[in-house]
C-alpha cells in the first residue's frame, strides 16, 4: 500500500555488448532531467517527456558498438522498465489517464490504462524517412521498447499533421501528460483501482 510520503523511484543499469545505460526517475518529481545519450533529438525528447509528466529523469547512456538503432532501442527498454518498477504495485493511482495535444498544423492524442496487462497501439503518420538524424523506423522502434516495457496498455494516434517533428513532439508530450494523470496517487481510489482487485 501506498503510505505518505513514500518515494517512488527507480535505478535501472542495463549493460550488453551493445549498449551501457543508468538510469533513474522519481515519479513524484517536478519534471527535472539530465539526459545524455548522444543522439540530440532523442535527448530533446526525452527532456521534453520528464518536464511534462513531471518525472524527474537522470540518464547516461554510451554506445558501445556506435550503432544508433541499438542505443535507442534500448533507451526506450530502460526507461520503460524503470517507470513500471517505480509504480510498484499501483496501489491508488488514478490508472486511467488521457492527453490531445497540438502542435502547430499537428494534433496527437493518447490514452493510457496503467493495468499490468500490456498492450499498444502506435500509429504516428511518420512520412520523412530521416526526422533530425533518426530514421523513421528507429523513431517508431524507440515508442514500441518504452510503451511495451510500461507493462500497461497505451494507444498513440497522430490525428494529422504535416511536419514529422511536429508529430513527435506533439506525441511525447500527449504520452507525458496522459501518463502524469494515469500515475497520480488518488488517495480516495481503492487499494488497487480495479475490479479484479489486482492490477
């Protein structure tokens, strides 16, 4: 059970031939980050997501083998984990959370169901194949390893748009502020917010 004043945090370390990454967020942050993984946009991102769910990120992160497809898959691994292990067993959170967001021409939305039964569904209407020096595909790849890894169910829609930047951005901050509402501590929710009485 949840008690005042208790922490949710998490530390992660994730070490391959590949990759070397540490990690940790505090839930119950103020949206504080400080994120290197060499990889400009995908450090924008993510500061961009710590600032708007107001989970306070610290990630280091190296390329081993200097591939990026890698590094940024499991980036997306770690940080998933590292929010899934730091909800512990989600007991009063809000665990529904939902977010439209505009960014200029382009409009995302996203809806989150913090339930330990994982599903997604992405559909960002990527066009470019190279947005800011990361492929399309890796892009997409970086949302599939972090909303799988969340052991919850997420549906992300781009609704329209035109520029490809605008569409990511408008998506991670929708994804961010869904999340920040779904992980919310409720004090007046049951133990665990579900009929089953589990999550």
């Amino acid at each position: 059970m949840v008690s005042e004043g208790q922490e949710r945090i998490a530390h992660l370390e994730r070490r391959t031939t590949e990759v070397s990454i540490k990690v940790e967020v505090n839930l119950d942050g103020s949206g504080k980050s400080n994120i290197k993984s060499n990889i400009s946009f995908l450090d924008h991102l993510i500061n961009s997501f710590a600032r708007y769910s107001k989970i306070d990120i610290n990630l280091i992160s190296n390329s081993e083998d200097q591939i990026n497809h890698h590094l940024i898959e499991d980036i997306g691994i770690v940080l998933g984990q590292a929010i899934d292990k730091a909800l512990g067993e989600r007991e009063k959170i809000s665990r529904f959370g939902y977010s439209l967001i505009p960014m200029d021409e382009s409009i995302s939305k996203v809806a989150v169901d913090l339930i330990k039964r994982p599903y997604y569904h992405l559909d960002l209407k990527l066009e470019r194949e190279l947005i800011e020096n990361i492929s399309k595909e890796d892009i997409n790849h970086f949302f599939q390893s972090f909303v799988s890894n969340l052991n919850c169910c997420v549906h992300i829609v781009v609704e329209y748009g035109i520029n490809d930047h605008h569409k990511i951005e408008a998506t991670m901050k929708a994804f961010a502020i869904a999340l920040k509402i779904a992980m919310k501590i409720d004090p007046t929710n049951e133990e665990k917010p579900s009929t089953k009485g589990m999550m």
